[in-house]
C-alpha cells in the first residue's frame, strides 16, 4: 500500500496538461499530489491507500464515473476528505455548491493554477476547523462521524443512521435553510421516494432526542414553508 503524507491533494483530471500545471503549482507550496485521469480509477485507488489524502480536485466530466457520483462515493464512504470540483460547465455550479452532492467548494475552467493553490488551502483550513471544533469537549454538541454517534454535553443522543445524517448535514452549514428534498437526498442514498411527511416525522424524533438533553435549547429551527436550519446558540 502507498502512504499519504499530510496535506496531500489527489488530483482527478483527464486533461494532463491541466492535472500537470496544477500539480507543479501544489507542489511548489508544499503539497503531496497524486494524478488519476480516468473515473473508475478512484474508489479503488482509496481502498488501496494506507490513509486517505486530505484532499481531492475532482473533475466534473471523467470518462468512467463521473465526478458527481464520485463526489458523493468518496463523501458518504471518507466523510473527513475536502473535496473541490473543477467544472467547465456554468450550469452545474448551483448543483456543485449544493451539500446534497458533499462538495466543499467548486471552481469553473479556465482556471489560474494559483486560485486553485489558494482554494485549496482556505479548503483545508476549514476542514481542519471543523474537525476541531468537532472534538473541544463534552460541553457542546459534538458529532463523532467514525461512530456515527452524537453527544449533547457528554450524553449519546443515540441517533438511528438517518437522524445522525440529517443532523451531520445541517450541523456542516449552520444558518443555512435546507429543504425537504434536499434532506431527502441526504437521508436515503437509494434515492428512494418518499413523503415530505417522513422528513418532518425524522426531524421531530431528533428534536425531541436534543430537548431530552437540552430542554431550554432549539438548535434545529422550522422555516415556514421552506425547510429546516441548523442555527446554534451564540
């Protein structure tokens, strides 16, 4: 198995020229880049890895598996890697920044070697934080994605899969109003159908598991007919 040294980018681009340049560029500010140009590489690339990198500059438009459905592979199974998609076509961008697909940031080609040197050190430095923040103590609410659990002041809210998702997702954009179906998306991989009501139903169940813990709390908000938030307490 190869390893993975800290602060490595893996770089998943068809176009050499492109992947070469932005790999120079990386590597002239410290980073560890490895290249893939073909979609059905990836997964078995990571299975094969010792560590995952702490990044991955994934193009939209792969031969093999496209980028989206890699994005959401490599979200759902290594939920800790940052992920930047690179795209050429304007009109995904709104579907790229949504969290439904698990992308941290996007950037449209053309491109300048040194904003994607920049994006993807403002990525990593996020990532970082929110990994933090995710381990300061048992006095918050603290989300442990390994264990799939969630502790509220040090007691596990045992959470079943699809409330823990639904709280991981609105918990990594706080303030940010999520639709029903936007939920959805997040809950049932299969993409099954469902009601609106079943998402209602789940988030009534993990509210009232955090007013078990946190009676005078309400840290997932309703917005009237639109959805649901994530807004903690100053």
């Amino acid at each position: 198995m190869s390893h993975i040294t800290t602060d490595s980018v893996l770089i998943v681009e068809d176009e050499p020229k492109i992947a070469r340049l932005v790999a120079d560029y990386l590597e002239g500010s410290g980073y560890t880049t490895h290249h893939l140009d073909h979609g059905d590489t990836v997964l078995p690339w990571f299975e094969s890895q010792e560590a995952p990198p702490e990044l991955v500059l994934l193009d939209l438009m792969l031969p093999g598996t496209d980028g989206l459905t890699l994005c959401r592979e490599i979200r759902q199974r290594w939920p800790r890697v940052a992920i930047i998609m690179l795209t050429a076509r304007v009109e995904e961008v709104d579907r790229l920044l949504g969290l439904e697909l698990g992308a941290d940031d996007y950037i449209c080609k053309p491109f300048s070697p040194r904003e994607v040197v920049a994006r993807a050190r403002a990525v990593l430095r996020r990532s970082r934080a929110a990994d933090a923040d995710r381990h300061t103590g048992t006095d918050d609410l603290v989300l442990d994605d390994d264990g799939w659990c969630a502790m509220a002041d040090g007691h596990d809210l045992a959470l079943t899969a699809v409330e823990f998702q639904l709280l991981r997702v609105m918990m990594h954009s706080p303030g940010r109003i999520f639709s029903r179906e936007q939920l959805m998306d997040h809950m049932y991989r299969d993409h099954r159908i469902v009601s609106e009501r079943t998402v209602d139903s789940h988030v009534k169940k993990l509210r009232k598991k955090i007013a078990d813990i946190w009676p005078d709390r309400e840290i997932i908000r309703s917005v009237y007919g639109v959805g649901y938030k994530y807004q903690p307490e100053e």
